[in-house]
C-alpha cells in the first residue's frame, strides 16, 4: 500500500454535488489542501441538469438555456404557464463539468486525480479513503458521493418507486419547436407505464430534448421508451424519423426514497448528493439542494467550523412527499388527476415554492386545496398525521446516527490515531465486503 499526501479535505466523486462543493469552496477562498478524486475526468455530457431559481442564481452564466414559460398538459386540461419570480434553467454536464475544472485547475490548493476508489474510513479524528491501485489519501474529512451508506436498505422503502426516463435530443430539417416554452409535462393517458409523461426542452426552433419519463417501481426496456417518444413526435409535430436526426440520447433512475439517508457515512465522512439522500422524493430534483448544501458547507470551512450535517426535510414536507408517492405508486388515474388540478389551480411560482419546500403552513394549505384531494383523504388514513413513522428503523437510525454525529462534533478532544490503524480498518471492512 502506497501512503500519499494528506489534505484537509478529500471530494471523492467529481459529478454534481462533489464539483459544485469544490467549485463554491473556492469561491468562498477556503485556503486549505483539497483533493477532488474521480475515476475520470473526461468530459461527458450525459445529464442535462434542469432546475428553477432566482435570475442571478450562482450557475446563471452557465446554463444552457432559460425559460419563463412552460406548456403542461393532462387529461381535458392544457395550458401555457409563466413564471414571475423563477427562470427554469437547464444545464449541460458537460458544460458545468468544464466551467468548474477549469476553475480548479487554476486554483493552487486543489489536486484532481483520476482513480477508482474502493473504500473509505475513519476514526474520530481522520478519514482514509483507498483506491484499487492500493493508494490512501488521508484528510480531516472526506465528502463522498459514490458509495450508499452501508445501513441503507431499499426494502425497508414504502413505495418503492423511482423516476425513470429516455431522452432523444433530435434536430429537425424544419423549425418547429417554440424555443421560449419548454413542455413540463404532457399526461398523456396512453402513457400508462405508470404515471408518466413527456417532458421537453427546446434548444433552439429546430432542436430540442424530448424525454418520456416515468414514475414507476420497474424501468422499462430502451425500445418501449423509444417507441413512445416516435409516436409523440409523429402525433405531437408529425416527425417521422426521416425528418430529424438524433444527435443524443440520454437515459436516468432517480430515486424516490420515501425514507431518509443518513448523511454521514461514518465518522469525518459526509454523503452528498443522490446516495446523501439530497434528491426530493417527490419529484427527483437534486441540484438545488446540492447547490444550498455547498454554499452552507462551504461558508462553514472558510470559517474554521465543521461542516454542517446535511439535514433531511422537515417532518410536514417529508410527510407530503409520502402521501404523494402513495398515490403515485397505487392510482396512476387519481394521480393524472392530482397533477391536472394543482397546474389548473395554483400558480407555477407558487407550485415551485412548494416543491423548494419555502412555502408557509398557510400556503402549503393553499396548494393542497387546489388538488383533487379524495386520494389524499385515502392516503391520510393509511397514514394519519404525527402517527406516521416514515420507516421502522427510523427511530433506531436516528440514534445510532445522533451518536456518530456525536463523536463527528468531538473529535477535537480525541488524540490522534495511528494512520496504520485507520488503513487496517479500511481493508478489514473491503475484506468483509468481499466475503459477504
Ligand atoms: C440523466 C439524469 C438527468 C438528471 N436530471 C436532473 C435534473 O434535471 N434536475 C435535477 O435536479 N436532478 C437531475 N438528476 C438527478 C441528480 O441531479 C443527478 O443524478 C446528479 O448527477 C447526482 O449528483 P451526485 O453528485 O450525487 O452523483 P454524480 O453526479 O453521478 O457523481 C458521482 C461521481 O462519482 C464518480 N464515481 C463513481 N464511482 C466511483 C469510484 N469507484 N471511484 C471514483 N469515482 C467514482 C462518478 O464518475 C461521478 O463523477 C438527473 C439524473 C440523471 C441520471
């Protein structure tokens, strides 16, 4: 085992919620040695990240495109709905992945280095992390973005739903897309895979994003996503494939946990993004949270603090997401039927609010009362309010997790540990991995 440099801080996994917490770390001039470490590099552009925000939100200048105006569409209701206070921003990967590595390449406190990780440990007062060549890097802290925590346990999920999806970005011999209004959602009711819809980015008037997404438990095979979004742009645009080419495809699961992650992997070692549990349940969105939680994150290292806990969502918000995901999950109709009059009734702003869980009691109030709510009057007997425990294990979590937040906030008062112990845990864990 080869020993390497020790930093302050270690990025283990430099996709979204890795770069943007060392993209805002230098921005806020933290002046400590950080390792960003991934398996590669190279620029990709798989994911096309989309979120609603301020005008002058942080990733303005490199969003891709804006809109105001959205088009939604479900059974006898279809509509063009503004935003007043919101844009909706879309950004490439590959875009935000190179705007942000340029930065860091400049900056004199940064190492990126290209490995495969295979494990991390610590004790109470340093985090190792070991690559396959058989290196460790050791660091006050490591934010990790790579491996589920190991008491993670999909089947203890009510609703054990994820938001699946294929995009094919086509450009058209003709200009056909209004490039001002992007399609949230267009409920079709032949989209019956489970609730799902078509969603779609224009680029340009003849180039544009067009995904057929699905909240579901199963994915579905690439040709049935394929097929469907064919006789979208036949029915919708009358596209025939002689028309467009197909320049992208882009294909995700999201996700949608109705039971908390805990944010820290052990000791010293904070989950972020999708495997810290940072994606809404109800919708799949992760950016914005990702964003918040680096800036907060970021802020507090610049100043000598601990990194703050990544926080789960407060119970009332938690407790919408879960009625929605029974509906989701056991009446695609009434769900249909739930999305057709929150877009009717409510205003977009208010709706994004809603979803950024920033609204009031008094305005969540409004929200919920412009939905068809039968479904959620069956739902909240199934699961009545301040009796709902979101998982058995979620009491007997919390304390294990309030422990080793314990140990993470004292572990000024523990001396060193020997570097040799912590590389011994790291292999003893790998090695029981292995064996089980
Ligand atoms: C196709 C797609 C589109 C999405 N669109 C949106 C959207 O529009 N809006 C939104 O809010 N959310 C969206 N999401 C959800 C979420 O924002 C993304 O999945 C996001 O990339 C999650 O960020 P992350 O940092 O957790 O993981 P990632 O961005 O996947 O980063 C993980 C990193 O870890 C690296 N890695 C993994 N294993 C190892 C290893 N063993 N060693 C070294 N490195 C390793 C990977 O190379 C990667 O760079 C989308 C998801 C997908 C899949």
């Amino acid at each position: 085992m080869n020993v390497s440099k020790r930093y302050d801080i270690i990025i283990a996994g430099a996709g979204l919620s890795g770069l943007s917490l060392a993209w805002y770390l230098t921005k806020e001039k933290y002046s400590g040695q950080i390792l960003v470490i991934d398996k590669s590099f190279a620029p990709i552009n798989h994911k096309t990240w989309c979120f609603w925000g301020k005008k002058n939100h942080p990733f303005a200048e490199i969003a891709h495109r804006t809109w105001k105006d959205t088009y939604f569409s479900a059974l006898d209701f279809s509509s063009k709905l503004s935003l007043k206070d919101y844009l909706y921003f879309c950004v490439k990967e590959s875009d935000f992945k190179e705007t942000i590595l340029s930065t860091l390449r400049k900056a004199p406190n940064v190492d990126l280095l290209e490995e495969d990780i295979l494990d991390f440990s610590s004790n109470s007062s340093k985090a190792v992390l070991i690559t396959k060549d058989n290196n460790t890097y050791l660091a006050d802290y490591i934010f990790q973005s790579i491996f589920m925590p190991s008491n993670y346990d999909a089947s203890t999920r009510k609703y054990p739903l994820i938001q699946h999806f294929l995009g094919v970005e086509i450009k058209t011999d003709d200009e056909i897309f209004d490039k001002k209004t992007f399609t949230l959602m267009d409920v079709d009711s032949d989209f019956n895979d489970g609730f799902a819809f078509m969603y779609t980015l224009p680029f340009n008037k003849n180039r544009a994003l067009v995904e057929y997404t699905i909240f579901s438990a199963k994915p579905l095979k690439k040709k049935q996503y394929k097929k469907k979004i064919y006789s979208y742009l036949k029915d919708k645009y009358n596209l025939t494939k002689e028309n467009y080419s197909i320049k992208r495809k882009e294909y995700g699961e999201i996700p949608m946990d109705d039971r908390p992650h805990t944010p820290v992997y052990s000791s010293r070692i904070l989950n972020l993004g999708t495997v810290g549990g940072f994606t809404k349940p109800s919708t799949g969105y992760t950016f914005s949270r990702v964003h918040k939680y680096s800036k907060k994150c970021a802020q507090a290292l610049t100043k000598g603090l601990k990194p703050p806990i990544p926080q789960t969502s407060s119970y009332r918000f938690r407790y919408y997401d879960l009625l929605l995901l029974r509906v989701l999950a056991t009446n695609v109709p009434d769900s249909r039927k739930i999305f057709r009059s929150l877009f009717k009734n409510s205003s977009l702003d208010r709706i994004f609010k809603f979803l950024s869980e920033e609204t009031n009691f008094i305005e969540d109030l409004m929200v919920l009362a412009s939905c068809y709510y039968p479904p959620f009057l069956r739902a909240l007997t199934i699961h009545p309010p301040f009796f709902t425990q979101f998982d058995k294990s979620y009491n007997a979590n919390s304390k294990r997790l309030q422990k080793k937040i314990d140990v993470f906030e004292n572990f000024d008062q523990i001396p060193d540990s020997s570097f040799q112990d912590l590389k011994g845990t790291v292999e003893q864990n790998h090695l029981n991995k292995t064996i089980s």
